[in-house]
C-alpha cells in the first residue's frame, strides 16, 4: 500500500457547548475532496483524541467515511497506552472501512517503555492482532518519547508494520531511518516547516496539521518535489514557514481551527482543557495566513 502524497489529520469539530457537529464534518471533508489530499488521518493528535471518548471516535470515522470521496485512503488514529484497547480501537476502525492505523508511541510510563525494547514489544503485539496495516506515529514534543532508529528498523520487517510518521522535524534521524529501515517501509514526516528537505531526502508523504488549512501550499510543495522541481518546492516551503510555524508550535489546534475558519473550513472551538486563541494571536494568524488562502 502506498502512502504518497499529503493526509492532513483532520480537526474534530465542535460546537459551542463542546458536541460533536456532525454537519461540519461534512463540510469539511467536502472540500478537502476537491483537492489533491490522498486521504485522511481521522482521531490523531490534531483531532484532539486525547479527548475524545470511544463512542465518539468511532461517529467520527464512520461520519467521515460516509462523505469522503472514494479515492482518498481513510487512516484511523488508534493508538492508547495498552495493547489491549489500541487493537480494539484498530479492528473497529477496519471494520468501518479504514484502510491502515497510525499508532503513536505509548509514553505515561517513560521509565519502563522509553527504550527500543518496549516500544518494539507494544507495536509488534499490535500488529500481530490488527487486521488493517500499521503506521508508528512518533511524536517526542508532545509524548516525551522519542522511538529509536533501531527500533524502527527492526519494526519495519513486521509484515503488517509497513510506515513510520516521524514528527520530530530531525531531518538527521530521518535519512537514518531511510538508511536502515527494511526496503519498501515508508517514511512519512509529520513536520510542515522541514516537508520540502524531508521529501528531497526520501520520505514518500506527510502527515500534516497545516493541510488541514492550507492544503493547496502543501500539495504544492509535493506536487513539486514529483516533478523533480526543487527550486519551485523550496519557494512554496519558504512562503509557509511561518503560517505553519504559528499553528503547530506556538498556538496549536486551537491556532490552527482559527487559521481554517479564516480559509472557509470549519475550525471552531477546541474542547477544554484547550483554549481559543488570544485576539493578539488571531491576527498574528490572520497576517500570516493572508497569502494561504483557498
């Protein structure tokens, strides 16, 4: 299965009372189709599905499932600490429809499974048991845990571990990874401000919250690096910068559900603990997403 291409992992919508808004949903999704996304990551980090219950993550796969358009590849965000409801959570989301899992790296016990042993032990249990293929979603800012090369590597021999998104932005890591991974395992970069040098590099796609608002710049910048144009892909990478940099790093999902109520998606409110962002930030956001827009 290929994973080339930009797959944005998709905000969850909210009302104001802090509900599930199944219509914006549609909407969303609606015009993400008419663009050139390969898919959708439903439940990820930038789908707040931290918290987010079971109930509701599975109406948010099959509410996305139901309008997505038929070529873009549907990827369920599964991963929680055990092995046990991360496999329950993976053969419901197979049952609905999804076609892979992107499982990040279990983290509340740094002491014990901060090492390659552990993290080898949970993703090889996982898959044993999946029924659709895995994708390891690294993601040390937020989790604390930073999987090794080496455990990758032995990862990627697992027939039903078949991609890694690496988030960290260590272009360095990833070419190691590229290096010692089993052929045919794929790297996807999860970073919107290093994408252009991770594709030159060899990582086949991304996974990237910045699409969620923009995803014309970030399909340029792919669609560029395919066509063996780098000067035009470093051009849109640099145009980014700081629009990705705002809604990832400093402000987040809630930065970032601000940057799509101004491009015509549907942002909206995070659910709390999260905050909506201050005045001074929205038009931070505003002047730097003024060139973005479509």
């Amino acid at each position: 299965m290929k994973l080339h291409g930009i797959y944005p992992p998709i905000t969850t919508p909210f009302n104001h009372e802090g509900e599930l808004w199944k219509s914006k949903v549609e909407h969303n999704v609606s015009k993400w189709n008419r663009t050139g996304l390969g898919g959708y990551v439903v439940c990820g980090s930038t789908g707040e599905s931290v918290m987010l219950t079971t109930d509701e993550k599975v109406l948010l796969w099959e509410w996305v499932a139901n309008y997505a358009a038929p070529e873009k590849l549907l990827i369920a965000g599964t991963g929680v600490e055990s092995v046990r409801e991360t496999v329950d959570l993976t053969n419901r989301a197979a049952a609905i429809g999804y076609k892979v899992a992107m499982v990040r790296t279990p983290h509340y016990y740094k002491n014990l499974i901060n090492g390659a042993a552990a993290q080898i032990l949970y993703f090889s249990s996982v898959a044993d048991q999946a029924k659709i293929p895995l994708i390891i979603y690294n993601w040390p800012q937020a989790t604390g845990v930073d999987i090794p090369v080496e455990a990758v590597a032995e990862l990627s021999n697992h027939p039903n571990i078949i991609a890694i998104k690496e988030s960290s932005g260590n272009l360095e890591k990833v070419m190691q990874m590229i290096r010692d991974v089993k052929k045919g395992f794929q790297v996807l970069v999860g970073s919107a401000p290093t994408l252009a040098p991770s594709l030159a590099i060899g990582a086949v796609g991304a996974v990237l919250a910045f699409a969620n608002a923009a995803p014309y710049a970030t399909i340029s910048i792919w669609e560029a690096h395919r066509t063996r144009e780098p000067e035009a892909a470093l051009d849109w990478q640099n145009r980014i910068g700081k629009a990705a940099a705002l809604v990832t790093t400093k402000y987040g999902v809630p930065g970032l559900k601000y940057a799509m109520d101004l491009a015509g998606y549907y942002g909206g409110p995070p659910r709390l603990p999260l905050i909506p962002p201050s005045p001074a930030a929205k038009r931070e956001i505003e002047i730097a997403f003024a060139d973005l827009r479509g």
